[in-house]
C-alpha cells in the first residue's frame, strides 16, 4: 500500500490529525460512514479486548473519534497513549486517508445506503447545532433551524444529488468512495469488511468471526447480549458519542436499528433510479455484497 494519504476535512473532522497519532502493532481502526454501525463496532470491539460488559468508562473515550474537531488532538493521543490495553479508534475517514500500518487492525462497516441516509436524515434532527458550532470554533450564528422534510422526500434528493465524493462523504457518491476504497483493500489480512445486516442477523458469530481475525479470545453470551441493539439504547448515557453534548437525546441516537426501511419508503420507479446510480459507482461485485439481491 501506498503511504501518501488523501486528506478529507469537513466543519468538524479534520483526517491530517492521523499524521499526529503513534501508533501501535494491534490497533484497531474502525472506519465507517456515518450512521452505518460506526458505535455497534467500536462497543464490540470493545467488548472483545476488555472482556466484560461493564466497560469501565464511557464508549467515547475508551475509543475516540481521533479526527473530531471538538476534541483537542493532544487530549486524544494523550488519552489513547494512556491506554495500556489494545486501543480502539474511531475514524468516519476513508481508508486511504489513513496511515496505512501492516501490525494495525482496519474495520470497515458496511451498510445498505438508503438505510444509512433514512438514519442519517433523523440524526441530523438530534443535533444541538448551535452547539457543535461553539465546540469547532465556527463564527456566525448557526444555521436557522428549517420545516422538517418528510424523510421520503429527504431520501429522494438524496439519491438524486451529486456532489464531489470527496467534498460530501455522507452523499450517495461519497458513500461508495469509502466503500470502493476499501473494497480493494479486502484481500490483505489486517482489513477486515463487515455487513451490517450480517451483524443483525448473527451478532454471536460475527463477533465470534471478528475475535478470530483480531486475535481475540471469542466471547461468552454475556459479551453478544451486551452488544445487542436493546442493551446498547438502555445504557445510551454511556455509549451514544456525545462525550461534549451535542445529541438532543442520547436515547434517540439508537432508533430502531433495521434494516430495509429506505427502500420501504420508495416507489419502483425512484428504487430502479437509486439501483442505476449505485451501479454506476461502485463495481458489481460490491454493489451485490452491499444490497444483498434487496
């Protein structure tokens, strides 16, 4: 692999902050769009190198979002040196805009993308925007609060818009960047692609199937059942990502978890337009694996 890297910067991530970070052999980076399964992994993960369910401090800063604004990037190297144990790191960064490190673990989650914009769209609702806006040193006041849209109508432009991938990653054409760069990747052995429905699906054996490419232990029923949707929304104070306060309601970021509600929302016709865009990103082959024939 090379080792020049793209940076991607937003109004609160910055990926240069990786070039700050030491890293170490077993790190675990867990690389996601947005609203794809980016916390489910990070508490699995979890789950497998500490091997309780009662972390012992609150998800977010047993493994931070390195490349958040919000958070100086001293505080989350410090915080990560600190870490005697194998260190989990969250990142909404492609992977060619990571160092890429053979002795590192990478993660990518995978999720069907009309099922990750319907998410997405009802989690921009839960942001306290005035907020984030004090935490990234945004001027200005923040953006006046809009009629909400219907999420069909939300999810129909979204599909049809078509901005630089690399400018909006949380777009349809920035979605299968992450994925096709990753894909690519998925042969080496320290990459390791996940399927979201595959999680819902069979928690215990995924995660029987990640402990075995990490090099873990494989967990006991205590360690699935602490990782499933229900317990992750009951205990939502200590693992939604909300270490500074910028969710509405902490509870509200754990929904419903299905799969199969983008697609519901749309008619033949928008599904068959959604399905043309989508191949003409992203290769057959991940386009099959993505969809699952749905």
């Amino acid at each position: 692999m090379a080792d020049a890297v793209i940076r991607y910067r937003s109004s609160d991530e910055d990926s240069a902050r990786w070039q700050g970070f030491s890293r170490r052999p077993g790190d675990i980076v867990i690389s996601t769009r947005s609203k794809s399964g980016t916390t489910w992994m990070q508490m699995i993960c979890a789950l497998l190198v500490l091997r309780t369910p009662e972390l012992p401090a609150p998800l977010s800063e047993l493994s931070p979002w390195l490349d958040w604004l919000v958070d100086p990037p001293e505080a989350v190297y410090r915080r990560l040196a600190a870490q005697r144990h194998r260190r989990v790191i969250k990142t909404h960064t492609p992977l060619d805009g990571v160092p890429f490190d053979p002795l590192v673990h990478y993660i990518v989650v995978a999720r069907h993308p009309l099922d990750m914009a319907v998410s997405l769209h009802h989690q921009s609702l839960n942001l306290d925007r005035a907020r984030l806006a004090e935490l990234t040193g945004q001027t200005g006041a923040p953006e006046p609060g809009r009629p909400r849209q219907p999420v069909a109508q939300a999810l129909v432009r979204w599909i049809d818009a078509d901005p630089a991938p690399r400018e909006e990653l949380d777009s349809l054409p920035g979605v299968m960047w992450h994925l096709r760069d990753a894909w690519t990747r998925r042969h080496a052995p320290n990459v390791h692609l996940v399927h979201y429905d595959d999680l819902s699906a069979d928690l215990g054996g995924q995660m029987h199937r990640l402990a075995g490419l990490l090099g873990l232990e494989a967990p006991g029923p205590e360690l699935v059942e602490a990782a499933t949707f229900d317990r992750m929304r009951a205990r939502a104070d200590r693992l939604a990502p909300d270490p500074v306060g910028v969710l509405k309601d902490r509870r509200a970021f754990f929904r419903t978890g299905r799969s199969g509600q983008g697609s519901a929302l749309l008619d033949a016709a928008t599904r068959a337009r959604y399905q043309a865009r989508a191949a003409a990103l992203a290769p057959p082959d991940l386009v099959a694996w993505l969809h699952r024939d749905r």
